[in-house]
C-alpha cells in the first residue's frame, strides 16, 4: 500500500575512529586466514576463457573515466563473494588496479564512442573511449587471480591494514521492491590507491538511490576515485572533496546521457586522515559525530526549505 511505499530504505554506516591495536595472536589468525583464501583463489580451475565468467560485471561500455570505480566494484563483488578476508580485500583491489591501469599483459580491446550533448548545462556532445563491460571483467577477475598466485608465496599484508580503525554497516530494504541504496567503507585508502609514505588514510560513504541504482552504484565508486587524483589531495582535502562531487555528477551525467539512465543520488562519506576528518555531503543523508556519549553537530543537510549557494562555474 501507499503508506507502507513511502517507507525509506536505509544505510547506516558506523566507525570507530580510534584505531585498534592488533594482538600477536590476532595478528597470527589473520595471516593464516589471509594465507588459506590466497591458496584457494590461487589453486581455483574454473576460471579459463571457456568457462563463463563467475560474477556479472558491468552490462554495459565502461567510458575512459569510470574505469577505476568499475575495477573496485567489480573487485569488491568478486572477492565478497569468494569470501576474501577485509584485511585483503582493499590491497588486492589495488593491485589488480594498478595492473588494470598500466595495462599488463592484457587484452583489452577499447573502442571510441560519443557521448550525447547536454543541452540543459549546454554542453556539446564528446568523443570518449570505452571498454566493453563483459570484456574488461574477465579481465578483472583474471588479475585477481594473477594477483593471488604472486602473493600466496608472499606477505602481502601491511600494518595499516590489520590496525585500521574498527566499523561496520547495515541495510534495511523495508517494503521497496528493491535496494537502492549504497555504501563504501574503504578502511585503507592508502592500499588501494597504492599510496606510499602516506598516513593512515579511511574513506566511509553512504549513497541514498533514487528512481534506480544506477546513480548510486556510480557514486559509490567513483567518488573516492576523483577525490584522491586531485591535484590538491594532499595540500587542500575541503577543495579537492568539493572537487570530488562536481567531477563525479558531470561524470555521471555523461554516462546517464550515454546509456540513458535517469537515476539519482544523495551522499554523505567521511574521510580520516590521521586526527584529520573531513565530511562531504549532497542531498539529505547525514552524518553524526558522537564524542563521549554526546552528538556533535558535522553537517547540514540539504533540505528543500535550505537555501544553498550554486556555483554556476563549475558547470
């Protein structure tokens, strides 16, 4: 019925941000875990080119500038479903992004298309690469498991994986038919971008989908992505945040012009930069900072009765 329709799904998302010490003998536990599902992955036989692929990945072209987001989605799906331990999931997804990027060993064919002009923000219509998406998951999933081969005879394993700070999540669907929404909690930004002599650096988003998923699963993604290129990442986290948004929505628009998608998204995400946090937002999903049993005030969320200012520049 009509009252039970308008019943929200809902994401919470929750983190400690103390980081937690690492016993030796968790320490231990954790190898041997990590060490049994690099062994397995790396023994599986089901994953030649005759066989089909074990995960749908995307069903349609992946353009030039969505490809990083496609690899950690793909990654993400894959892995969780072979049951990858946490602590592994984020330095595994970085090397196969970093092989995917610098193009070993793999065939994949890329093809140029156009991308519809908008007329609304009156922008023309432009020429991008793509990659099919059957063919770049294939690729994906044989990275992942090149990538477990190399480290089953290694210690793939780093400090600031085992001590990243303690969180958790969860979903409610309620009646809707199904769930839109989205969520990323990347504990070890510095692995997975492969970041070196960096701090310890987290990432936490929550994505409300509206009218589909599609814009939803977009954003989870490739928000962090055009956060941590930004030329000013390290210098200046508040512009290269606002940056973030903006690059992901004109990225997403393209997309949504391209395969005719006409979702949408709220976001809210956290980033940790040591003692560091940084809150971005768009749209009405929210964050709280509770510190000592007290809620404490980080944001403002856009409600339709909040007058904001528009930066018509950006566009």
């Amino acid at each position: 019925n009509l009252r039970d329709s308008l019943i929200p799904t809902i994401v919470v998302v929750w983190v400690f941000l103390k980081l937690r010490s690492t016993s030796m003998a968790e320490q231990c536990d954790v190898d041997t875990k990590a060490r049994e599902f690099l062994t397995t992955l790396s023994n599986r036989t089901d994953l030649g080119s005759e066989n089909p692929l074990p995960i749908v990945g995307a069903v349609t072209r992946v353009w030039e500038f969505e490809l990083e987001g496609q690899v950690i989605s793909v990654c993400k799906s894959y892995l969780a479903k072979c049951e990858c331990p946490s602590v592994l999931l984020y330095p595994i997804t970085g090397a196969v992004l970093s092989r995917i990027k610098s193009n070993v060993n793999l065939d994949l064919p890329i093809q140029s298309g156009e991308i519809p002009a908008d007329e609304e923000r009156n922008r023309s219509a432009e020429q991008y690469k793509y990659f099919h998406g059957k063919d770049l998951t294939k690729c994906i999933v044989d990275a992942i498991h090149h990538v477990c081969i190399a480290w089953d005879k290694e210690n793939p394993l780093s400090n600031s994986s085992l001590n990243s700070p303690m969180s958790n999540h969860c979903s409610v669907k309620n009646s809707r038919r199904k769930m839109e929404d989205r969520h990323l909690i990347c504990p070890d930004v510095n692995a997975l971008f492969q970041l070196k002599d960096m701090p310890e650096q987290c990432f936490y988003g929550v994505f409300d989908g509206h009218s589909g998923i599609d814009a939803a699963d977009f954003a989870s993604v490739n928000l962090i992505c055009n956060l941590t290129r930004h030329k000013q990442f390290l210098t200046d986290i508040e512009k290269a945040m606002k940056d973030a948004f903006l690059q992901t929505d004109r990225d997403f628009c393209a997309k949504a012009r391209a395969e005719r998608w006409k979702s949408g998204t709220t976001c809210v995400c956290a980033f940790t930069r040591e003692n560091q946090l940084t809150i971005g937002w768009a749209g009405d999903s929210q964050a709280l900072l509770i510190r000592k049993g007290q809620p404490v005030p980080v944001m403002f969320p856009h409600k339709p009765d909040r007058v904001v200012r528009f930066h018509s520049e950006y566009y």
